[in-house]
DNA sequence: AAAAGTAATTAAACAGTGTTTAAAAAGTCT
DNA sequence: AGACTTTTTAAACACTGTTTAATTACTTTT
C-alpha cells in the first residue's frame, strides 16, 4: 500500500516538525516557559495536534533527552582511537566538557532537569541504558587504569562516580550560574581552568 | 508608640508564617508546583496578601534561599577547631555532603535550581556574598593547606572551584536522580562512598 | 462616642498555562 | 457519489502568577 506509507512518512515528519519546533524553543526559552501552544503556532497547527503525538509535554521532554545522548556518544566514539588508558579517561572528560559548554541546554535537559523520572527513565528501549552504557565505559575505561597500576586502593565504581561527579559539577554550577558571583572575572574560564587542574591531578594518582 | 510596635510585629508574623507556608509546599512539591494560591490557601487568607509582603514568588524563593545559606554557615562554624588545614578541608566536604543529603530541596533550592539571577544575585545585602564568604572560606582552607606543602603547582581560586564541584557534582547527581539508573544497588551510599574516595585521592596530594 | 483617615485584606479580573472533548474538515475507499 | 477513517481544530476546564479597585478593619482625631 503506498498511501499508507505516505501516510506514515507524513505523520513521522510532523512528528519531527512538532520536534524541532519543541526544541528550538526549549533551547530559546527553556523548558518551563516553553508552552504547548508555543510548539504549535511556530508549526503552524493548533494546540491540540500535539497531543496526538506526544502523550504529554513531558513525552516531548523526554524525545529530545533521548536525541541529547546519542550526540554524546557520538562525540565520543572518537575515544577508541586513543590507547592510553589515562589518556583515554582525560579525554573523556574534555569531550564531556565540551559537550556541555557547547549544548548547556541540551546538557542542562540530560543531566540536571528534574524531569518526570517515570516518563524518563521506565521505558524499555530508553536511551539512558546507553547513558548508562556511557557511565559503563568510563568505568571500564578506569579499570583500564588499574590495571596499569593506577588508582592503587581504590573501589572502580565509586571512583567512577566520583570523576564523572567531579565534571558533572564543573559543568553544572557553571550552567546554573553559581560561579558569576563567587567568581566575577573568570566566570567563563573557570570549567576549563578547572578541569585543568583536575588532569593535574589525574597525573599523578 | 505601643501600637505601631505591634503593628510591626504582626507584619513580620505575617511575611514568617508565608515562608513558613511557602517552604513546606516548596518542599513538599517542589517550586514550580506550588501555587501562590497553595500558600494562601494554608495560611488561610487570600492569595492577594502575599504581594503585600513580596513583589512575587521569586522574592519568596529568594527569602528561603537565603535562610539556607545561614543554615549552612551554622553549621560550618565548627571547623574552626579543626586546626590541620587538611583535616579541615575535608570535614568541610563532610559537613557539605551531609547537609545536602539531609536537606536536599533546600540544597536543590541553593545550588541546582535556576533562578531568576536579578532577584537572587543583585540585591545588595545578599547572602550569596555569605555563599561567596563560604567559598571563600574554602580558598582560604586551601592557601593553607598549600602553604603547608599540599597541591604543589596548583591555582588556589580553580582548584577550589574543582573542589567544589567534586562535592556538589556527586551531591546534586544524586538529588536530581540520576544514579538511581546508572547504580541501580548503591543508590543511597553512592555519594558517601564516592566522598571517601575523593579523601583518599586528596591524602595523596 | 462619632467621624475621618489609614492600613490591611479581599474579590474579581486578566492573560496565560497543560490537557481533554466533541465537532468539523480532509482524505481514502467502496 | 456516498460511506467510512483519519486528521485537525475550536472550545472548554481547571489551573497558574499577578494587578486592580473595592471593602473591611483598625487607629487617630475631633
């Protein structure tokens, strides 16, 4: 039946439309002041339309939160090329860091949000299992290390979450803006000055 | 004049029992949910009151936010009989982590939340400069531990801000619910495991 | 004590929100 | 061309933060 391929590729590109549309402006004016009836009139439909595609504002969310993963992992497939576990592991963290600085709203939607957790997180085929996937790889990644002799006396998991904590941190009290008071004049240096000193540190352990 | 005290009094009762009002909603369902009507409602008078005593519901906020910082600081008052600048360094992360994990809406509220900086940041006697003097408190913890040796070659103001992160990255990972996923068993332990870890990696330095 | 003046409080309205409903329009099939 | 589906919409509901003018309560003055 080619009229109902049609059909099907007319209502997947609203749906991309609805889409595009609901994430130029959550990244414009963020998610809370981005409403419904915004999405619909910049595709030039009535409110309504959307509810025939997403169950709900939050379904939208968590459409884009999906898309907002694979763009990270895609950066960071290039990380195979680099042997050196060590070397692996900074690497990561600048490509997480630059991820971040370069899509604040994307990584603000992924990370910090507090987003319906049961929309987010409870679907079967959801991309924080490869979020996870991500958390996995630096952990192997920094088992790696061990076994190069580094982190001597440490637990992998914890120290996993220690690290991506330490980034995660920089990042977010950067894009929350907790830094332009306590730190006026280098307020956008910080996060690389930052994590400069944190290699400084991973050099040595 | 008797009268007028009273008067000033029964004000500040007023402008004390909405925040006392608003706090427990804010905590209770979070910000964005509570309702100027909500506060109203629970102090049993009309939700046009409430303008009398703050131009808007980020004011409220901006109120609240303030009295966590005071929290904070009583608390941190204690590590001035901490003498070795190390040892201070990290009671001054365990004091931090343990305040976050037993106050985390007010946390949220201080440091995760994104709130509109005008009110928050601008007014003059503002305790963020109490949140700066915390920071600074910090900077100072660190010119000392450095001055006793530790973090040769490191930038006090961005190793601070490093510092910072580490704890707040794990504390506000763990508020915003995103190891639930990632460490499905330690959940609750995650943050105190990964602060240990963190002072294992600082006794090294 | 009664009138005047001031401060505290409210009801009502405005423009906006997410979401649901039933009706209308458009497209497809017999 | 008429019956049947799907797509789309307008309208309504119950909310939201905020402003306004009106009302009530209280204090001061006469």
């Amino acid at each position: 039946m080619g009229i109902s391929d049609r059909k099907e590729r007319e209502r997947e590109e609203l749906r991309d439309r609805i889409l595009v549309a609901a994430k130029a402006l959550f990244l414009e004016k963020g998610f809370e002041k981005t409403s419904i009836r915004n999405i619909a009139d910049r595709i030039e439909y009535s409110p309504g339309i959307i509810y025939h595609y997403f169950r709900d504002k939050n379904e939208i969310f968590h459409a884009l939160h999906q898309g907002g993963f694979l763009q990270l992992m895609e950066r960071m497939k290039v990380l195979t090329s680099v042997r050196n576990p060590m070397e692996r592991l900074k690497a990561m963290g600048s490509i997480y860091v630059e991820f971040a600085l370069e899509n604040p709203d994307m990584y603000d939607l992924m990370f910090i949000k507090e987003a319906p957790i049961d929309h987010v997180f409870n679907s079967e085929h959801d991309q924080w299992k490869e979020g996870g996937g991500t958390f996995n790889y630096l952990r192997s990644t920094i088992d790696d290390c061990i076994r190069e002799g580094h982190f001597s006396g440490h637990d992998s998991e914890a120290l996993s979450y220690l690290i991506w904590s330490t980034v995660h941190g920089m990042v977010s009290l950067s894009i929350r803006k907790r830094c332009e008071v306590v730190l006026p004049i280098r307020q956008d240096k910080i996060v690389v000055d930052g994590l400069e000193e944190f290699f400084k540190i991973l050099d040595r352990l």
